[in-house]
C-alpha cells in the first residue's frame, strides 16, 4: 500500500512538472501588433469645373507640377488649388468621426540624395534652405550657344526667402466658418521653442473635418514680387502691401561669361585649361601638348564692380570695347522663394 501511494506521489510530481514547464513556455508566447495608417491626405490638385474646387461634390485632379509655380513673372497673380481630406483608412475605422487640424507654414528643408532632411549643424534640428551658405550664382547654357540662357543658384537647394510672405489663402466653396477658424491655436511647448524658431514655424488657422463634411479646399494665390531695382512705389499699379511688396534679386549678365575663363589664370595649369573658353583662348587639347599659350582674358567680369579677371575693365563697362561687352538686354534678376504648408492634426474626436 506504501509503495502504491508512493508511486502516486511520484506520477503527480511528474504531471505538476509537466504543466509548470507548459506554462512557463506559453506565457511567451504573447503577439502583439498595431498596423497604423495616416488618417489625412493634403494634395495640390487642379479643378476644370468653372468655380475651380468650389463643388466639393465635383472631383478634381492630382496636379502633377505639386505645389511648384514655377517660373514667374513680376506683379502677376498665380493660383494653386490645394485639397485636404479624410483618408480611407479615417472612413475604415469606426472609433473616430471627426479631426481638428492646424494649418502651418514651415521652411523648405535642406535634404540629402535619399531626400532625407540634413542636420549640418548637428543640432538636431533640420536645416531650412534658406539659411544655406553658397549664394553664388551659376550661368546655365541650355542650348550649348555659349551664351547663358537663364540663371540659377550653384546650390541648387538655395532659397532667398519665403513664399509665404506673397501668398494670401482663401477656402473654397464657403467653408470658411468649418476649413478656417481662428481657434484651436497650435503654440510650441517649452521644449520646442528653439526648433519653432529654427524652422520658421508660424500657425495660420485650424478647422474641422469629418465624415460627413471630409474636405476642405483653399486657394493659394501668389503674387510673384518685383525686384526692389525694378519696383517704383510711385509709378506701380498695386498697393504696396503684405502679399505685394518687392524684393531683393540677383542681378547679373546672363548672356556673357559661359564658356570662358573666369579663374583669372594666364596660362595653362598642369596641362589643363578649366574647360571654359571663347575662341581666342587656349584649348584643353593646346594645354594638354604643352602649348600653354596664354589667356587674353576677355570678357571675364561677373556685374560686381570688381575687376575679377585683372584686365583693367571693370564689369567690362559698355563702350570699353567694340562691339561693348555687355548687352543690357541680359541683365537678368531673379529670386527664389519657398516654404511648406502642412496641415497638423491635433485631436480626433469619438464617434458619437
């Protein structure tokens, strides 16, 4: 009988071993996962309808050039149509009916190849384009005349400053009251202070969307600004205000100076010229046989009043040869100007 109670103590041993090794191994087996998906869409689009986006019952299109104006012309007014929607993630789900967003302007940021922002500073802050260092200027021959076709910073990256300042933003189809109200104000928190002020951060208006209203549509007119040299307050045909006011441009003689040697160097260096020339210059293939003829540095001088190559003319001033050396005509001036609008959303509100 001993034994018999024996070996059942051992069996029951054996069995509560066994589902404490069971239970020690399940207990790790716990799969937790979230699949998240973005809740809005914010998209330039172009609309054909005659009231341009008015009907938010009428579809409008993707437009393909974003939110770039591309080139303008001073004291013009150019229109972008921008939608903000509920995504159909937003329609899957049944716990949230309705967004309370912000509307931002921030700086265009600096990114790398893979299109990621670039921290130069190590700050840990994105830097703006605007605050890039190269503000030279590079001549663009298109056509390959050897005459510069347009103008363009080296950096391409390079802003001069904000769209912002020109843009005026209105909501379509009358919904002003819902798409553009002057609460809910987004400010930074302590901790943020030093990036708002960095990435020139600035609120512009909140709104509300929902499944049953689940878009708004603004209209971002801008007003492309006239150089400062070119703008006579007295004479200008606009009110000189917020969104109309000129700017500073770069100026230079586009026509000239491509294709020629603007190193100031007289002769060959190394074997090589700098691939720049006008007829009567050095070839590469002269320097490279050891020719080294010399350089007659003509018609070298960016518009800088600075004699840059050494030739005794300064910006190689009209009348200082024949034919003049600079046509003005080509004096070209431009600006660039940038920003992001974001939209931020700050609550979501449960389905009633």
């Amino acid at each position: 009988m001993r034994k018999k109670i024996l070996l059942g103590v051992i069996a029951l041993t054996v069995v509560v071993a066994g589902l404490a090794a069971l239970s020690a191994f399940t207990a790790q087996v716990v799969n937790i996962q979230a699949h998240a998906e973005k809740d809005i869409a914010l998209e330039p689009i172009i609309c054909t309808d005659p009231d341009f986006g008015g009907n938010y019952n009428k579809a409008c299109y993707v437009d393909p050039a974003g939110g770039n104006y591309g080139v303008t012309l001073p004291q013009e007014f150019y229109d972008k149509e921008i939608e903000l929607t509920l995504s159909n993630s937003f329609f899957d789900q049944d716990r949230f009916f309705d967004i309370i967003f912000a509307a931002l302007w921030e700086c265009k940021q600096v990114v790398d190849a893979n299109g990621d922002p670039v921290d130069a500073d190590n700050d840990g802050i994105p830097d703006c384009r605007v605050d890039l260092p190269d503000d030279t200027i590079c001549k663009i021959d298109l056509d390959n005349d050897g005459r510069a076709d347009t103008l363009q910073h080296c950096d391409a990256q390079k802003l001069d400053g904000s769209i912002r300042d020109h843009i005026s933003i209105t909501t379509k189809g009358g919904e002003t009251a819902r798409c553009q109200q002057d609460k809910f104000e987004l400010t930074p928190r302590a901790s943020q202070v030093e990036a708002w002020a960095d990435k020139d951060i600035v609120w512009q208006f909140s709104g509300v969307i929902n499944k049953g209203a689940p878009k708004c549509r603004y209209e971002l007119k801008f007003f492309s600004p006239p150089c400062v040299t070119g703008f006579n307050k007295f004479t200008d045909p606009h009110p000189l205000t917020d969104e109309k006011k000129p700017v500073d441009c770069h100026k230079n003689d586009k026509m000239r100076h491509v294709g020629f040697n603007d190193d100031g160097d007289a002769i060959c260096v190394g074997g090589t010229e700098d691939g720049m020339h006008i007829p009567s210059e050095v070839s590469d293939a002269e320097c490279a046989s050891g020719g080294g003829a010399a350089d007659p540095l003509v018609d070298e001088d960016p518009i800088d009043g600075i004699d840059n190559d050494g030739d005794g003319l300064i910006d190689e001033d009209p009348g200082a040869e024949d034919p003049p050396l600079v046509n003005p005509q080509d004096i070209d001036e431009f600006v660039d100007l940038g920003d992001d609008f974001k939209i931020q959303v700050i609550e979501h509100s449960l389905t009633p």
